[in-house]
C-alpha cells in the first residue's frame, strides 16, 4: 500500500489536487492500492510520498517509517531554499526539509530547474526524478447545494460585469492566481512591472483587466488608480472556469528569483485550457511554448493579440499541443511508479 502525506487533504488546496489526489487517480487506475496517509496503518505502508509537510512530526515520522523498511519519497514542487527565508519559523521549516531530503530515498521535483536547486542546496540528497503536473481538474472539489448556489450567482454577477464592458468594445485580460508568496517577491503585485504597457496599449485598443485571487485588500491597494478598469473576482473552484473563458488573453508577469524561476507550467497549461491567449514572463518551465506564446514581449506581443483574434486562436491551439505533449498521463503516471519502487 502508498501513503500520500499532504499538507493538507483539503482539494481546495491546488497542491493537493495537482500532486496528490490526481496522481493517486492514475495510480490507482494503474492497479495501484493508494490512500491518504494515516498514522493508524502506518505498518501498511510499503511507499510514504510526502508533499509540502515540513513539520517535526513528518520528519520523526519518515524517520520511524524508514526504519521499519518503508520507501521514503519526497515530492517538491516549490523552491523553499531561498537566500533569506522571511521567518525564523520558515529558516526551521527549510532545516528540517534539509534533513527529509537527506532521509528520503528518492525525492521527486516538479521541474528541472527545482532539481538543479535542491542538489545545489542539500548536496547529500538520493536519486532525484523530475515529474511535472498533471492537468488540474477543479471538480474534485466536493461541493454541497449552498456552494453550487453561490458559485452559479458568483457567474451570473459576473458575466454582468463583464458583458458591460465587452459590449462597450474592450477586450478582456486577466490575471489569476495567490496573491503573494512569503518565499519570493510576486503574486499580484507582479502587474506593476507591465502596467506601462498596458496603459499604453489601452489608449490604443480599449481594454478591461480581471483580478481572479484571494485578496481583495491588496487588489485595492495595487489597482485604485489604474486608467484601465479593473474588477476584482474572489476565486471560487466552481466559477473560476467559466470567469476565464470571458476573457480574451492571460497575462502572467513574473518577478524573476529563485522561487519563481522553480515554478511549474500549469498556469499556462489553466489558460490554454479556457481558450485564452497567453503573454507571459520567461522562466524555465515557460520556454518550451515561445512557438504559442510572446516571452517576454509586452508590448509587441499583446498589440499582435489585441488586433487578430485568428492570432490568439492560433496561439491557443498550439499552446494545447505543446502542453499535452509536455504533460502526457500516461507519462507522468509511468514516471511516478518507476520511483515508487511497486
């Protein structure tokens, strides 16, 4: 039997679904016995992954695991080996990541450039595989009637908001995602590096601009002046597809350090997925779609899409290409049972 130790078993959280309950899906489907991790079975388990948990209690946990003969794997989708980790309680988090690395048998990387980053960090660390993200898929998330009830509202308010302004000629962009991270600069306060530019094409092309994210005192705070007209849409698993494909383009600006240059594609692989355009910053993770998307080029490249919908299309149908070829299942799932040692 796998265990799967999460941070949290919450399928609102994306990490969760994206590295976890997905991943169990295809194991399982492969004939894999897999389940959450739970302390009262831990002589079952024949493989541990652990995801995003460094406590004390995971480490003396995989400490006894391993040795009563459990596999120990370690899965990582974020660089937490910054040069200056914003708490002493983060500085404790990264010295005991430091130790399950070394106590793990394998760790497992979301990316090539995070792999480069923990050898760099933890020179001690076992054989280290690279598996990138599945596909997400936000109808895991169990939802009773009042939820469904205020996600159909959320929709419904919004596509009158958003209507308006179509109607009036802008074309929509938007940007979702956290809106700040404690381990790098970014989130939603990396659209103050392209406002320029989007200022300047809005005198051009009339345009409105979507926030989808979890702060709305910050989203105030960064976009009160703005000349382009702003809303701001609390994120809802349940609304969230259907608010992004009322957009025409996603901007991802991103603040280049160690943190972000780590980062996965699924931000892109989200966008794609709703029909949308994409103009986005170069990290690691980004360059294999240059064919589907303008890195780096703001302004040229958003001007190319605000005036050729055939453009963005194009764009769109080969940035599924490149994703789907990047990010097979089948691939993904073979990888992750190579490591799994079952």
């Amino acid at each position: 039997m796998i265990g799967w130790w999460s941070h949290s078993t919450s399928l609102s959280v994306a990490s969760t679904r994206i590295r976890g309950a997905l991943v169990m899906q295809r194991l399982a489907a492969a004939g894999l016995a897999t389940h959450w991790f739970q302390r009262k079975h831990a002589e079952q388990y024949r493989c541990l992954v652990i995801n995003k948990r460094y406590d004390a209690e995971t480490l003396a946990v995989a400490g006894q695991l391993k040795g009563s003969g459990t596999r120990i794997v370690l899965d990582l989708c974020d660089n937490r080996f910054v040069d200056a980790p914003a708490t002493p309680e983060i500085a404790q988090g990264v010295e005991r990541l430091r130790a399950l690395v070394a106590l793990s048998d394998q760790v497992v990387t979301a990316t090539p450039t995070l792999a480069e980053r923990v050898r760099k960090a933890c020179p001690q660390a076992p054989a280290i595989s690279v598996i990138g993200d599945l596909a997400d898929d936000l109808s895991l998330i169990p939802a009773d009637f009042r939820q469904k009830l205020q996600a159909l509202q959320a929709r419904l308010a919004a596509s009158v908001k958003l209507a308006g302004a179509r109607t009036r000629g802008r074309l929509g962009l938007v940007w979702f995602g956290n809106h700040g991270s404690p381990y790098g600069d970014g989130g939603m306060s990396d659209l103050l590096r392209v406002r320029q530019a989007l200022e300047d094409l809005n005198r051009e092309h009339p345009l409105f601009l979507s926030i989808l994210s979890n702060n709305r005192a910050k989203f105030d705070a960064l976009f009160g002046d703005w000349s382009i007209p702003t809303r701001y849409f609390e994120w809802h698993p349940l609304a969230f597809e259907a608010l992004l494909q009322q957009h025409a383009v996603s901007l991802i600006p991103i603040t280049p350090n160690d943190f972000t240059a780590c980062k996965t594609d699924n931000r892109v692989v989200t966008a794609f997925d709703a029909g949308l355009a994409v103009v986005a910053d170069a990290i690691p993770s980004y360059l294999p779609y240059q064919a589907a998307i303008p890195l780096g080029n703001w302004q040229d490249g958003l001007r190319a899409y605000l005036q050729s919908r055939a453009l963005r299309e194009q764009h769109v149908a080969e940035g599924r290409k490149i994703a789907a070829r990047l990010n097979d299942p089948e691939t993904i799932t073979r990888k992750w049972i190579e490591v799994l040692h079952v």
